[in-house]
C-alpha cells in the first residue's frame, strides 16, 4: 500500500507541497490522515472520485490545507 503521506503531498500544489515537506514527520502524518478523513467522509468528493480520482484527491488536500490557515 502506497504510504498516506506521499500519496497527500503528490495532491498538493508545488507551494504547499513545499510547505509541508518542511514539517516534521508527525505533522505530514497528521495532515496526511486529516486528508484521507477528507476524502471518506465527503459525498461530493465520492462523486468526483468517480470522475477523476487525482482530481478528489487535490480538492481533499486543499480544504485541508484550508483548514489548517484558517
């Protein structure tokens, strides 16, 4: 199985990509779960799941990303 935390920082966009890989391991892991929370919890991301997998994955990754600025 393909670890959480490169398949989270493969959805992010270079600047957050960068971002995040500056943290500490724990913190990637933590946003990594967050992300994955993300993306089974969230109906509307099932849909486009359906459409186009990396596509779900990028808009979990940016609310999560979201969250943790806001």
């Amino acid at each position: 199985m393909p670890d959480p935390v490169g398949r989270f920082l493969a959805a992010l966009d270079p600047e957050h990509r960068e971002a995040v890989g500056a943290e500490p391991r724990a913190e990637q892991e933590r946003l990594a779960a967050a992300w994955e929370r993300e993306l089974a919890s969230d109906a509307e991301l099932d849909t486009l799941d359906e459409l186009s997998p990396p596509a779900a994955e990028a808009e979990a990754a940016r609310r999560v990303m979201d969250a943790g600025s806001a």
